[in-house]
C-alpha cells in the first residue's frame, strides 16, 4: 500500500514536473515569438527608417539640384533687378576715416553757367511709372537674358572688398553695379523686336567720360606717328658730336618754346564725370548721341545729411550772396546749389536735357526744360531708405514691390526716358548761354564751408513725391499667361521674421501698401518733356533745311572752288545756281560766317552746323550747311589747343590741291569762330576746316574686295608722295572710300611733313658711281625711300 502511494506520488511529481517543464517550453516559445515579433518589428522600423532617410537624401539631393538650377540658370529683368539690389548696391561701404578719404571742395561750380531756379521735379515718379507700364506689359520681362545669381553673388564680393573714399572708387562702383548694368539690359531690349518698337530704339548705350578725347596725344600715339625716316648708320662719337640733332617725332609733336608756355597755361578742360552715349545702328555710319550726363560727387564730401539739409526748392541770386550769421542749412543749400550748377552746366554745353548726380547713397536726377533754361527741376533718390534690404520681390509678379526703387530700376527707366529725347544742337546750347549768368562769389570756399558743419538732423525724410512712387509698383506683369510664366521663378531668399516685423507707415517699409484708387502725384509744375510733346525728329517749327540736305558732291565742290560748271549729279545742284556757281569759295565762307554769328542765337533757327559726333584724336567733325544756296560739306572743329594743328593740315591739303576731289577730298578753306561751340559738351570748338565729304572709313565694312581697296589706296598714296608729302599715318581709319568716284582717299593731314622725293635715275660718270658705290658700302642694306616705307606700312595696316 505504501508502495502504491510510494509510486502515485512519484508519478504525481513527475507529472507536476513534466507540467512545469511544458510550461517552461510554452514560456520559451513564447518568449521566443515575442523576442522574434520585436525583432521584425525592429527591422521593420529600421527598414522604414532607412526608407526615409534615402527618401530625405533624394529629396535634399533635389533641393540642391533645383537649387543650383536656380542659381545657375539666367535670370529675367525683375530678379536681374532684384540679385543687382541685394548683392551688388547694398555693398556700398563708405570709408569711416576721414584721414584716409581724399579731400577738396564737393563742387566745382566756378565761373560755370547756373540755373535762376531750382524746383523740385514733381511729375518724376509719373514719368518712371510711364515707361515701367510699357516695359511690364511685354514678354521680354518672363525671359531669361540676364546674368546668373551665382554670378552676381560673386561680383557682390568683391564688391564689399572695397571702402568708398575717393570719387574714383564711386566711378568704380557706379560702373560696376550700375552702368554696365543698364548697358547689358538696354542692349538686351535693342535685341527684342517688341520692345525696339515700343521704346522706339535704335540701338544700345554706353557709359564713357571721354577722358582722352580731343586732348594731348598719348605715348602710344606719338609713336605711332614718329618719322619713317630711317635710322643714322653707326658713327664715331667724335662724327656724331658735329651732327646736327635731328629729332624723329614730326613737327606737330615737337615741343617749342610757344607750346610749352601755352601748355603751362592751360587748363584741364571741364567736362561731365560721365555720358550715357547713344549708339545708333539704323543709320550709316553709326551715329553716336549723348543721351545725358553723369555727375559724381564722392560721399564723404557731400553726405546725405548735406543733401537733406540743402536740398530743396530755391532762387541761386539768394544762394549765391553770403551773408552774416548764415545757419547750417544755408551752407548746405548753397553747396547743393553748386553742386546741381556744375551738372547743370555740363547739360547746357552738351545741349542735353537729361543728367543726374550720384554719390552712391543718394540720386540727384535733374532735367532742364527746352523753353526755359534757367529752372533746372531735381529729384532726389535714396536707393537704400526707398527700398531697404530687400526689394519685395517674391517672384509672383502680382504682388507688389520695390524693384523701379532701386538704384538700377531708376537709373534703366530714367536711360529708356532718355533716349527718347533727341540732343538739342549747338544752336540751342548758344541760345541758353545767352540767357544765363555764371557761378560768382566773394567767398567761395565750399568745402571750409561744409567739412566741419553740424547739420540738425540727418534722418532721412523722402520728398512728398516719393510716397506715392512708393506705393505705385510699377514693376507687375500685366496678363495671366506672364504670370503663369513667372510662377517658377520664386527667389531663393525669403524675408526674416525679423523684417516682416518692420513698420510699414516708416520710410525703410519693406511692405509697400496698394496704391490707392485715383492717387496721382500733380505734375503740372514741370512743364511737359520735348519728348511727349515734340516729336522724336525735332522741335516743333525748326528748320531742316540742314539737315534733312545730302552732302555735295565732290565734284561739286571743286566747281565751287574752281569756279567752274555745275555738277549735275549732286543732290544740292538746285541752289548752287544755273550753270554755274553763283558764289565763290570766299563768299561762301563770308556768308557762312554770317549764317553762324550774324544774329544773337535762336532755339527754333537752325544754325546750319549740327555735331556728327564722330572726333579723332585732335579733330571733331560737323554737318555744315551754307543755308542760303544749300552747299552742305563737312567742318573738322578742333579746340584752341590744336589750332595750330588744323592749320598745318590745311598747308598740306593747300600743297595738295591738284589732287583735291580725285584723291583726297576738296578743303575749302578754314573759318575762325567768333565764340566756340561746345562738341557734345566735351569741348569748346573755336575752328573749322572746311571740306567735302567724302565716304566712310576703310575701317568700316564695304562691299568691295579688300585687295582693290589696298590697290585704289596706293594709286592715291603714290599721288600724293608725287607731291613730296608723307602722310604719316596711314591706316584704315584716315582712308574713305569715295562712291561716286569709286577711289580711296586720304584724310587726316595732321601729322604730315613735307619731303623731298630722290632725283629719278640719269647717266653718272665713272667718279659719281664710284662714290655712289662707296656709300651704298656704309649704308644699310635694308634702308629704303620714306615713301615706299609709308607705302608697306599702309599695306601692312591693311591687311589687318
């Protein structure tokens, strides 16, 4: 019985452990399926992880290529305005030492012709709104012409390399962040049919400041016109010591006595710091138009607390007298007087009606009406407090920014206004002169004046006009399908919190408001501009009697001189006369003189002489027309420094007058002026060389062949070395071919000289070859006749 229970409870633990082991077993697998489930839970999550991430990767790798896509790619006219803004302007930097900035007066305003009144310019923002209006409603704004972001990311660095504080380093920066700027779009719209036909373009511009025209030759000059004359062969220094020196530069570039004390004497000649010039393509051979002129004044002497304090409306008679006890802001408004007179001056010399002055912080832009030169009407610009750190362009085109704000947005709108008004003419600049006074005072020490002077308050406030520019945002495509094609184009940088969190009632808002319903700025106390309301050819009822004329024929003109027969063929023949000319070269001179000076000057009487502006290194050329019998030639005007040099060539063309009308062109004489007239207010024209016209430079392209070209221009050189003249300048650009004649002729006799052609060959003796032969033996072999010398060099020039 024992045994029995003995055996039951053996088996009973057995099975009580059999239970535990198979529930251990059950445990372990469960725990192994829960230990297997997190494990693929775990792979699972890492997998999804993984998944992400290589989604995260692709996505960032898609960023970048979008965003280098963006960066790289070419830009439209609004982000090329907006990336000009923010990574080129806004590097402006002004050097803080005032130890390490040049110093002198801001102005030279000295003895320069001056406005009676200065008047604030209230239908400017209008005017710029007009042409942005016209620009916006076009394509031309959605396509990509312009340079990349990355680009001008980069140039903005070297940008912010350099301090302001020289009026250098602001030529410098104006050309690099504007200037060549609006160049490059301007060129871009000349390219576009569309645009071409509503801005009425005819070509592109360039910025220039004329530095080296019509001035003293430089060293490269000089050589290019050294004697051909070749060199000594070797002598003793003993030999050498009773030679007579003989100089190789030509006599017009030889000093005496009389140029060195006229050359002590002069002075530089004033003239604007920069033209905007207009190149026209439509017309052959291309003209070259001042559009405006460019002003600097370097920061640090004119700051933009003067220009706040001093700029306003004002009568100069009042600005002009010191006196007693005068404040802060007196000092500055004549300072800004002087400074507005010397552009203003400039603008009346050049016959334009356009110019502004720039010190980097702030735009002056003025404008000089046609009936009323003595009011000179400004606006002033302040890039960096009209617009800020952004511009508020967001790439949609409705919404509304400050793009025409900026310093490149009203530099291009103001080029565009420009370039629509035609120069005025040398009539009208004499006319103006007439009506004004210059720059006088007693005490004339401007920058003692302004370099210490405690000005109230340089907060900057904007003019009444500014506010409603401000609120115009011009700058907005006008069609659904430009939208849709702008919607790719959202910039890169967005605003901060921290700029949207600025004011918008102050003048640094980055938020423009709409622009109210009916809101115009009043404009009627500028008169209209000549180019709304003259048409684009000339004013009103001027006579073109000038130039509308075709040039004379040669032909022609060497009738007049010769006083021989009529040229039938020229375009003028009807008013020379019947048969033959009614005048003689003298008479018309005489008349012409009289045509020029006989009455004081008239705006709306055509003068008869209209600048070509074309100029050499010495000379600028003219469109002359003898009005009353309709002879129309050319006139070489040059400055009083190179009087002497127009005379000299006009000796050479006098030697050369069997040649006259076949191989260089007819002079008829040269024609003292009683005052001079301003070329394109570089220079003060006082003589004119008087000649026909002869064609246009073999440095132009012709239909000809060049290889004729070379043989027609050594079939006139020979002629002229035949009557011992040495041109001595003979390239492309001193040789015309002639149309009517179908020869080349030279031009340009300034550097000339006279010289004496070898004997032709005779029957020697047996001594005379002797001594022939013993001085062949001294001389250099490869010394050859002056004339054949001249002859290879212009062949050589050819042919490059």
């Amino acid at each position: 019985m024992e045994r029995e229970i003995s055996n039951l409870l053996r088996r009973a633990e057995e099975a009580e452990k059999s239970a535990a082991e198979a529930k251990k077993r059950a445990a372990e697998t469960q725990r192994q399926l829960s230990k297997e489930r997190l494990q693929a839970k775990k792979r699972d999550a890492e997998a999804k992880r993984r998944e992400a991430e290589a989604k995260k990767r692709e996505a960032e790798a898609q960023r970048q290529l979008s965003e280098e896509r963006l960066q790289t790619r070419n830009t439209t006219l609004p982000e090329f305005l907006d990336a000009c803004h923010v990574h080129l302007f806004l590097g402006l930097a002004i050097q803080p030492d005032p130890n390490s900035s040049t110093r002198g007066d801001p102005a030279n305003a000295g003895d320069k012709h001056r406005p009676a009144k200065i008047r604030e310019w209230m239908g400017f923002p209008q005017e710029q709104a007009a042409i942005w209006a016209d620009l916006m409603d076009v394509d031309f704004v959605t396509q990509r012409h312009f340079l990349e972001l990355l680009v001008l990311k980069a140039l903005g660095k070297d940008v912010r390399q350099k301090m302001l504080s020289s009026e250098l380093d602001l030529s410098y920066f104006e050309r690099f962040t504007i200037e060549l700027r609006v160049a490059d779009i301007i060129k871009q719209l000349y390219a576009s049919p569309q645009i071409r036909q509503v801005f009425h373009l005819k070509g592109d511009v360039t910025f220039e400041n004329h530095a080296n025209t019509l001035t003293e030759e430089s060293m490269a000059d000089k050589m290019k016109s050294m004697s051909l004359e070749p060199k000594q062969s070797r002598r003793s220094g003993r030999l050498a010591a009773k030679q007579p020196h003989k100089s190789q530069l030509p006599p017009s570039t030889q000093p005496d006595a009389k140029s060195q004390e006229s050359g002590k004497q002069k002075q530089p000649r004033p003239r604007a710091d920069q033209f905007c010039v207009y190149n026209v393509y439509n017309k052959k051979p291309k003209e070259r138009l001042p559009a405006f002129i460019v002003e600097y004044k370097p920061p640090h002497k004119l700051t933009l607390a003067h220009i706040m304090a001093g700029l306003s409306d004002m009568e100069v008679d009042q600005v002009v007298r010191y006196q007693k006890d005068e404040t802060p802001e007196d000092i500055c408004r004549r300072v800004v007087a002087a400074v507005i007179t010397q552009a203003f001056s400039y603008m009346i010399t050049a016959g334009l009606e356009f110019g502004y002055v720039c010190t980097g912080e702030a735009f002056i832009f003025l404008r000089v009406p046609h009936d009323d030169p003595s009011t000179v009407y400004y606006y002033l610009s302040v890039p960096r407090e009209d617009v800020g750190d952004t511009t508020g362009w967001t790439g949609n085109p409705s919404d509304d920014n400050r793009l025409h704000l900026a310093a490149l947005g009203q530099v291009l709108a103001f080029t565009l206004r420009a370039l629509q008004t035609p120069p005025r003419g040398s009539q009208w600049s004499e006319w103006a002169k007439k009506r004004l006074v210059k720059w006088e005072m007693i005490h004339d020490d401007l920058l003692g004046e302004i370099s210490n002077l405690e000005v109230p308050s340089s907060e900057y406030k904007p003019p009444r006009t500014s506010t409603t520019f401000g609120r115009l945002s011009p700058v907005k495509t006008r069609s659904k399908s430009t939208a849709a094609t702008f919607a790719s184009c959202t910039p890169l940088e967005t605003l901060s919190s921290s700029e949207s969190g600025d004011s918008p009632d102050g003048p640094n808002s980055h938020t423009p408001s709409r622009r109210p319903r009916g809101s115009r700025a009043d404009s009627s106390a500028l008169p209209p501009s000549s180019a709304a309301t003259k048409s684009r050819g000339g004013r009103g009822d001027s006579s073109t009697k000038g130039k509308s004329r075709q040039y004379c024929t040669q032909q022609c003109l060497l009738g007049l001189v010769t006083r021989g027969s009529l040229d039938q063929k020229c375009p003028n023949v009807l008013d020379h006369g019947v048969d033959r000319h009614h005048i003689s070269r003298a008479t018309l001179i005489r008349l012409l003189y009289r045509q020029f000076f006989g009455q004081d000057p008239d705006p709306d009487v055509e003068m008869g002489c209209e600048s070509l502006h074309i100029h050499g290194t010495r000379g600028a050329l003219f469109k002359v027309t003898l009005l009353s019998h309709g002879y129309t030639f050319v006139g070489k005007g040059v400055p009083i420094e190179f009087v002497e040099h127009i005379q000299h060539e006009e000796r050479m063309y006098s030697r050369l007058r069997p040649l006259q009308g076949v191989h260089v062109p007819v002079v008829l004489g040269g024609l003292d002026l009683r005052w001079s007239i301003s070329y394109d207010g570089i220079a003060e024209i006082v003589h004119f060389m008087l000649m026909g016209y002869a064609g246009r430079t073999l440095a132009m392209e012709h239909e000809i062949e060049p290889d004729q070209l070379i043989r027609l221009a050594e079939v006139s050189l020979h002629a002229i070395h035949g009557l011992g003249v040495l041109h001595s300048d003979p390239i492309a650009g001193n040789m015309v071919y002639n149309e009517d004649s179908g020869r080349v002729m030279f031009i340009d006799f300034e550097r000339a000289q006279l010289e004496k052609r070898r004997p032709p060959l005779k029957s020697l003796s047996p001594n005379q070859k002797r001594k022939q032969a013993t001085d062949a033996c001294g001389m250099n072999p490869n010394k050859r006749d002056n004339f054949e010398l001249e002859t290879r060099r212009m062949r050589h020039a050819m042919l490059w």
